[in-house]
C-alpha cells in the first residue's frame, strides 16, 4: 500500500534510540496519509521547503518516535537539518541527587532503553530558579522533561512513559491490574524511602519488613507462579516496579525472598535483560540508597523544619498504612 | 452491513443505564463479528442454546456496555434470562460510612450516571470478613466490585473507571494532562481527608489553606481562564476531582475562591450538571464532611493506635 523503503534510506540517528518502519510511520501519521495520497493523485513526491507542513509533520514524527526515517522524497536537505536540531531534544531529569520519587522513573527508562540526561539539584537557589521560571506545575519535583512537554507528579510520569513504551497493557483489564500491583508496590517503596528523615527507624523497619512479608510480597508470589510476567504475559510497568522493589527491600532485609520463590526467580530473570544488567552496574545512573547527608540536602533544598509534634503525627500516619489515609510524610509537600 | 434492529426489539434493562445501538456493539465484539460471518455463510443466525458461545458473548458484552441490546437472533429466551441474572450484577463499594478515599470514586460514578450499591463497614468484624474472604489484594479498602472484578488501590479504580466511561482524554499527551491535574488534587485533598486523625488540626489547617491559594488554585484558574473543562474541551476524570475539592475547600475556608473566578464559575457550570445537581441534595449517596465519629469508627476497623 505505501511504497516499500531502500534500506539504505533508513537512518536512525542514534543507534539506541527506537525508530519505525515507513509503513508504521504512515499509519501513525493521517496527515501524512492525506498528504501522500493528494501528492500520489498528481504522481509527485512532496518538497519539503513548505516549512509550515514541514513542522507539522516533523512535530508529530517526534512526538511519535525517537527517530526519523528518511523516506524517498525530493528535498532531503531541509528534512536533515531539522531532524538534526529537533533530535538534539532528549529526556532530562530534574531531582535531587538520590533515588526518592524519582528512581522508579529512572528504572523505567532503563528498561526502555531510552537514554536521558539529569539535573540535579544540589542547592536551594537551584531549586528556587525552577520555580520562577514557572517549569514545576505544583512547584515540586520529580520533573521530567520529554516531547516538548514538562511533567510532574510521579504517577503521571510513569503512566505516560508506560503507555509511550508500551508497557502498560493491551487493555483496560489489564491495564487496571497493573495499576493495582503497581500501587500497592510504590506505597511499600514510599514507606522504605521515608526512613531517612525519621529519627527512629528500628520499629519502622520492622514494621516494613512484617507488611512485606504478610500483605504485598505474597500477592506477588501469587501473580508469578506459573506466569513469567505479572500481566498479560508481557513486561510491563509492574514488573519494573517488582525488580526495583525486591532490590530495596533486599538491601535492608537480606533474606527477605526466601520464602518467595517465584518473586526470587523473576527477580533473577529480570536482572538478566541486558539494560537492567547495565544499570546495576557500578557507573550506571542508579542512584545509592539514601544515607543521612541525603536527608540532609533534601531539608536544606525545601528548607524543612522538622519537629517533634510533627514528626510524631506524620510517621504514626505514615504506620496505618492503609489505603483509606495518605502516606504523609515530611517530604510530601515538595516531593511528588 | 449489519442488519437494522427495530427499534422496539431495544430494550434497555435500566432506563438510567448506556445502552447502543446494534452497529455499535457489533462494531465493540469481534468474537460476535466472527461468528455472525459465520452464520451468514451459512444463512442462519447463531441459536443461544450453545451455553459456552452464549457466555463468552454475555461475558464481553456485560463488559461494554450496561445494558444487552437484544437483537434478532433466534432463541431470545436463554438470553433474556441470562440477561437478567447478570444485570443484577451492579457495582458495589465497600468503605466506611464516610468521604475518605472512596467519595472520589463515587463522584467519579455519579457523574458517569452508573448506579452503585455500598456496603458500608461498621465494624472490625465485617472487615476481617472481607480480609478472610480474601477480597481485598493487600488488605486495604476502597474495594470496587465492577465488570466481575474486585478493584483496590483508589488511583488504579478511578484511572480504570475513567477509561471505561470516556472520561481519560482522547489520547496520550490529554491524558498526561488530566493525571497530572489530578494527582495534584488528590495530594490537596488528602490533606483534608487526614485531618480528622490529627490532635492539632490548627496549624495544619493554615497550612493547607496557603498552599490552596499558593500552589494549586492558580494553576487551574489559569487552566479554566478562557476553556470551558481543564482539558481537552470535554468533561473528564480532573473536572470531576476540582468540583469536589473545591466544594471540600469551601466547607473548611468559606470564601477561598475569592480571587479564583474562573474556578468559581467552572464550579458553577459544573453544579448546574443535573448528575451532580442531585448528587449535592440531601438523601444523596455523598457522606457528610468527617466528624469525631468517624474517625473513632475508623480508628476501631483497622485498631490504629494513635
């Protein structure tokens, strides 16, 4: 239907990045489709030094694809030279310099093999330029700037990245499966992730390590015996955030999956898919488990007081653990 | 391409129910194209004695939509009582007698005008039924039943009802759109949902009002100043969530929306919605803002020590 490419003709500007066949790209694209088919009716190929249609057309390949294929039109020139500014867009990462809200975001771009750059705040005036120049929607952080857009909030992100990199289910069914499995794992994340900033962490450790144990590592366990994956037989963000759980929760309870066997062996599959290999490498953009120099650049950064009556109502908050209350914890106001 | 129904032979179950057309529904089930094909082939539609053809067509219809349009197909008895037993399959939500996290899923089901039954825990005992039973993945409520399935995790039901009722933007870049908004209202009223377990709701209470008017009311009224809904020109799963968190604020800081007039008059129109107009009278299924009750009630379920 749409004429076939030379090979030689496609050209992925950078070799890790994804890129789409011509005729995937035609049925991506309607405007292309239309514009192909006035440009077949009159048997001439489109130039490209209408710049008007030239933009449109490149914005939707962006938005579409990491990489543009050349296709058999006339004027290559213009096409080049756009493509060569455009793609010089790429993923940036605005947070601190730990794992907070941010690492599940990182993991998943890992997995998707997309490379992105990062920002990382160090100190409040840093933090402070952010906000005056108005990039953080609710002033706060995790930013993630891709595709001409900048998003916030921690789900949001992750949800638009797992559709992009189709990772978030064939349908609805599955999709609300793995919405659920994926809360319930970022709330267990999320308790792990205060620790640093609580005064008191032995009876929150070992309040973790019993609910790791009774409610959401048997759910799992559950899910993965028989099944490769979590859902739909395919990866997906779940199992993302599974890996990247099963990883913390080892760091502060060694022995933590002996009973969990399915999860150990899905663990170890996972850790075998050759980026995730790469990422828990020394050198790689996987940040250290938080310490308290961490906590500490994270209260100066959002200039946090913390007090006694505070602490107290926060972190016996942060003990119900049930989905009927939030998580509150000191953090939460500015961290999203 | 498919034959025309008499409109007669619709007969939507629940006049407050969707319902569609025959084209439509054919159009939602490939199984049913097929097996149409099939029988045309043959000149002959499909009898529903088949249990196993008739359960699966059942299953994924019930999935749809809420309402089986009955077509011109032969044996309309075991459709019609099958129709029956799994109509009364409605949805069903179990929390508290209370707002918590659940009164933004029933804002969420009122909108989309699906009627809900719930089941309301009172005591530890109905709760540890629930656990026992093993309805609830990681022991937590809100629990929706919906579709067959037993939904928690409050982000995850609302995204999934969103979906189903058309109310999650048109594509991706709407949809980032509308979660982005979202979370942001559900971080505010969070807040307020906590309050009651709080000994010193004071501070916290000036706290949150200077973050309303800071950080999360200028966004939408710059969001609303100029386009009817927050995205994409249609109702959807944040319009819902700004009604309901400003009408939260309001009950805590009479005038907050003083300086927000676009908010205000979104929050107007919004009203004006007849699902929402009712939902806001008295005798609705909307729980009063919490008091002292609640929270002990609360506090008794889960045996929180505070």
């Amino acid at each position: 239907m749409f004429p076939r490419l030379h090979p030689q003709v496609v050209q992925p500007l950078d070799f890790n990045r994804r890129y789409i066949t011509a005729e995937l790209l035609f049925a991506l694209l309607p405007s292309l489709q239309s514009l192909l088919h006035e440009c077949r009716k009159v048997r001439r190929y489109p130039s490209f030094t209408s710049s008007s249609i030239t933009s449109i057309f490149i914005q939707q390949l962006i938005f579409h694809c990491d990489c543009i294929v050349v296709c058999r039109f006339t004027d290559l020139s213009v096409l080049e030279k756009k493509k060569l500014t455009i793609m010089g867009e790429r993923v940036v990462l605005h947070y601190f310099n730990g794992r907070g809200k941010m690492e599940s975001i990182r993991w998943l771009l890992t997995v998707a093999e997309v490379e992105f750059d990062e920002k990382l705040l160090d100190t409040r005036e840093e933090y402070l330029k952010l906000v005056n120049d108005g990039k953080l929607m609710f002033q706060q952080v995790p930013l993630v700037e891709i595709d001409g857009m900048r998003l916030v909030q921690t789900k949001a992100i992750l949800n638009y990245l797992a559709e992009k990199f189709n990772m978030h289910g064939k349908d609805l069914k599955d999709r609300v499966m793995i919405n659920m499995y994926s809360e319930g794992l970022m709330d267990l994340m999320e308790m792990i992730m205060v620790l640093p900033f609580n005064p008191d962490p032995t009876a929150k450790l070992e309040e973790i390590e019993k609910k790791a144990k009774e409610r959401y590592l048997p759910v799992y366990e559950k899910a993965l015996t028989g099944p490769v994956y979590l859902v739909g037989g395919k990866l997906s963000l779940a199992d993302v955030l599974l890996v990247e759980c099963t990883l913390m929760l080892e760091e502060k309870f060694a022995g933590i999956l002996k009973e969990f066997s399915a999860v150990k062996s899905f663990q170890g599959r996972m850790i075998q898919i050759s980026a995730i290999n790469r990422f828990l490498q020394p050198g790689s953009k996987r940040k250290p488990p938080p310490d308290e120099n961490y906590a500490k650049a994270v209260m100066e950064v959002f200039q946090i007081q913390i007090t006694i009556s505070v602490k107290s109502v926060t972190f016996l908050l942060c003990s119900l653990s049930c989905s009927m209350f939030g998580i509150s914890y000191i953090c939460r106001p500015m961290c999203r």
